[in-house]
C-alpha cells in the first residue's frame, strides 16, 4: 500500500524569532523597570554543542539547545547570542571553524551569511565575545550579563548558564523567557500545527497498514519515515511508544530497556504515541485501536471512556479554566463510566475522594506544548504541586490563557502495581468488581492525545485523527480520511 501526502514543508518566516526577542526584551525592561533597576546590560545564551558518542568520534544528530532555539532559531551548534538591552540590538557569535572543516564538511559559511539567515543586527566569532561586549556597553566597568539559570519543573534539571567574568545574574532571565514561551505566536502556531497536521497523517497512515503479527518497531519506522518523507522533519519531539497489548500500560514505553520490539498478537490494543517535530516546534498525539482493526465490547468499554474524557475537556476548555478543575473532570467521567461499565461499584464522588481515579489515570491530564515536548511555564513561581495521586503528575495547574497550546491526554491503564494495592485496600476494595476487573488483567490501556490551542473564547484541537470508533474502523478496513463527517469543534 503506498503512501502520499498532501503535505509539504512550510517555509519559516526569518521574523520568527525576531518576534520572540521583542517579546523577550520587551518583558525584561518591563519588569527591571518595576523594579527600578536600570535597563542595560545584555542577555546572553549559550547555544547547544554537538556530543560524540561516548569516546568516539561518532557524532550524534545534533539538536539545538531550546531557549536559544526560542530566540535565535540557529541550527547550528557552537554559537552564542545576546540581545542589548538598552538598544535591544541582537548579536550572534559563531564558531572560528578549522580549514579542514570545508574538507569534510562543507564549505565555510561568512559571518554574513549568519547575519542574514537569522535576522540579527550582528555577527562575530565566538573568540570575541568579551571585546564585543565590552566595547557595546556604555556603562562604567564590566557589562552586567543576564544569564539562563533556572529549575525545569517537568525534568528538576537546571539550565546552563554561559560561563564568563563578568558581572552576571542569575534570577531574572529564566522566569521571564519560561514565561514568554508559554505564550504562541502566529508564526510559532504556524509550526506547530505542520508539526501536527503531518503527525496525523503519519497516525492514519500507520493505522491502515497495522496488521496482526508485525512487530511493535514497524509502527514506529512507518511513522518516522511518513514525517520525513513529506514533512521533513528530522527530529521527533520525543522518543515513539509504540506499545500493543499489556504493554500499553507502560506510560513511557519505547525507551531503551523496552524498545517497541514485542510481535503483536490478534486481540491486542495499540497505544501509539508519536509526534514529529518541524523547525524546532513539536506535536504530541497519542492514538489507541485493536491492531486486527475491530473493537470488542471491552474494547469499546474503555476506548470511549477516555474519548468521553478526551472530548469533555476540550469543550470545557476557555480562558480562565483551571487546569487542575479539567484533571479532575477527565477523572471523575472515566470513573463513570467504569462504572456503567461494572468494572467499579458504589458512588463516584466518594470514589473521587478516595483518589481511585489516579489507580486508572496516575499521570497529569496534559502539559504545555511547543519547541519542547513538555514546553516550560508549568509551575511559576508561587505556584505549588499537589502531593495528592495523580494530581502530583499535573505538568501544570495554572488557569488557561489565550495562545496557550496544551496537550488533552487522558488515560485509562491496568496496571498491577497500583490495582491491586487498591483492591486489597480496606477504605477502597469496596469500589472494584473483582470478578470484571479480572477480565482486564492483561489489557493494557488506552490514551487519546491531541494538542490544543487556547483560544478567546473556547479552544481548537490542532490534531486531525479519527477519533470515533466507527471511523477507526472504517480506515483500518480502507475508508478515506477525513471523512465526510465535520469533526465538532470548540471556538
């Protein structure tokens, strides 16, 4: 069956990431303003090196480093770029490249070229960045450098500062930059809705050539070769789960010790999450469907809880929702409909109390979306995380704003290590039919992702995939999609 796209690789205006120093720049001078400092010194960002593997001269495929992706949109490792905050002038500094370099490597770019293709005011080697500075700032002694140091809420890792003499500070340039990320421009939504419109159909296309005995790896390489053949995207926005059977209860499968390499078998779920990545803007779609293209009635029972879900929040979705208020919400609709289902007994509040939703959905509801999978601005400060199950996975708990973009995931898992201390809990065994649940013993699980964009009045789901199980169904027996159906939509 071959494949085709209707898609191809947008251009990237150059005014991309001239946009987002404004916006940067803009936010520092604002807030030194309101706190009566004096607006100059520079901001300055240290690019991402290219890494060997381990000893060897083995060069892996470098990636830009992402705030300096944010501001700059270099691909190139090496560099480093300021912004001058009293003439917010832009200045990138490349690497001085041996001779030998257009021997192996191609030929050597000028600084002008730098210049040109990233839309800067001006470009020096890497060397010079002292005298550069030095000779820019108008200001008595050492120019003042506001430096990228802050806590990644999602990995508790801390950015790298640039390391240099001068005068620097440490406090004031991550929260805003973090800040200022949260927030999509045209331009960025532009990418990040290829990302997703070529992720899709990479989704679909995967979907109609499943077949019962191949091997968990053959989803993924359909899926990448898809978003690289016609989208160009090199990148993933992260590593693919490919997961089938049980092993769709594993929420971070596809890793290294687990490398979607089982043979999937007739009756098996498929929870495929896969996103490619494009210009440096990512997408996040999750799909889940029988791998011999027919749902059984178990099947059914949790697809549609988690679209239930999936579907409610997007519609509830609006400037100055609480995000936490959704998580509960896509909880509270699982555990409903579990019930219906005869899997759980008794009241559902009380079951929401007991925090049973977090036995079946133990990770957060979503996360911010946008150069990175899990997009920083999560937790600002003065917020705090839940120490409660499941809500204490929340990437985020902040109220929905205009030009966010945040993933809609919910789940629904069975999973041993958190069923059964629940089930033989004295305050929470009353709520399980044991005798059903025990039909679910090697199910797996089901997530349904979509990236969505907070919009003025309501929200718009950025990701195109059949949804329904009739339409599921229909492409994996060969129907077109989309379909002739209109999808509902919220704005």
């Amino acid at each position: 069956m071959a494949s085709s796209s209707s898609l191809s690789p947008p251009k990237v205006p150059k005014e991309l990431y001239f946009i987002n120093r404004e916006k940067v720049l803009n936010s520092l001078r604002q807030h030194l303003t309101e706190t009566s400092r004096p607006l100059h010194g520079f901001v300055l960002l240290q690019g991402g090196e290219e890494q060997t593997r381990y000893c060897t001269d083995h060069l892996e495929l470098f990636r830009q480093e992402s705030y300096f992706a944010y501001l700059f949109g270099v691909r190139e490792p090496g560099f480093y770029g300021a912004i001058d905050i009293a003439t917010g002038k832009s200045i990138l500094f490349a690497p001085r490249l041996p001779p030998d370099y257009a021997v192996w490597l191609g030929k050597i770019k000028p600084l002008s070229y730098f210049q040109e293709k990233y839309m800067v005011n001006m470009v020096y080697y890497t060397d010079e960045i002292v005298g550069v500075l030095q000779g820019h700032y108008k200001e008595p002694g050492k120019p003042l450098l506001f430096l990228l140091h802050g806590l990644n809420t999602d990995s508790n890792n801390f950015s790298k500062p640039a390391q240099f003499e001068f005068e620097t500070e440490l406090n004031t340039l991550h929260p805003i930059l973090s800040e200022c990320r949260v927030f999509k421009s045209d331009h960025e939504l532009a990418l990040i809705q290829f990302a997703n419109d070529i992720s899709s159909e990479a989704h679909v296309e995967v979907m109609k050539k499943t077949r019962v005995g191949m091997k968990e790896y053959q989803m993924e390489s359909m899926f990448l070769h898809h978003t690289y053949m016609y989208g160009g995207c090199r990148h993933c926005s992260y590593t693919c789960i490919c997961a089938t059977g049980e092993n769709s209860a594993v929420l971070h499968y596809g890793h290294a010790a687990a490398p979607n390499d089982r043979t999937f078998e007739d009756g098996d779920m498929a929870l495929l999450d896969m996103g490619a990545e494009y210009q440096f803007y990512g997408s996040d779609i999750t799909c889940s469907f029988p791998v011999n293209g027919k749902f059984t009635s178990d099947q059914s029972l949790i697809y549609n809880a988690v679209l239930k879900a999936h579907n409610a929040v997007i519609n509830a979705m609006k400037p100055g929702v609480c995000w936490v208020d959704m998580h509960k919400l896509a909880e509270k609709i699982i555990l409903e409909s579990l019930k219906k289902g005869g899997v759980m007994v008794g009241n559902v509040d009380e079951m929401m109390a007991a925090r049973l939703g977090a036995v079946f959905m133990p990770h957060g509801l979503g996360h911010f979306l946008g150069i990175d999978t899990h997009d920083p601005g999560g937790y600002p400060k003065g917020t705090e995380r839940s120490k409660e199950p499941g809500l204490k996975s929340l990437r985020t708990v902040r109220e929905l704003q205009e030009r966010m973009v945040i993933t809609v995931e919910p789940g629904c898992y069975f999973i041993d290590a958190l069923l059964v201390p629940a089930m033989e809990n004295e305050s929470t065994s009353k709520f399980f039919n044991h005798e059903v649940i025990g039909r679910f013993k090697d199910f797996g699980g089901v997530r349904i992702e979509s990236d969505v964009l907070v919009t003025a009045n309501g929200s718009k789901n950025m990701t195109s995939v059949p949804r329904e199980i009739s339409d599921i169904e229909a492409i994996m027996a060969g129907a077109p999609w989309p379909s002739n159906k209109t999808a509902p939509s919220n704005s």
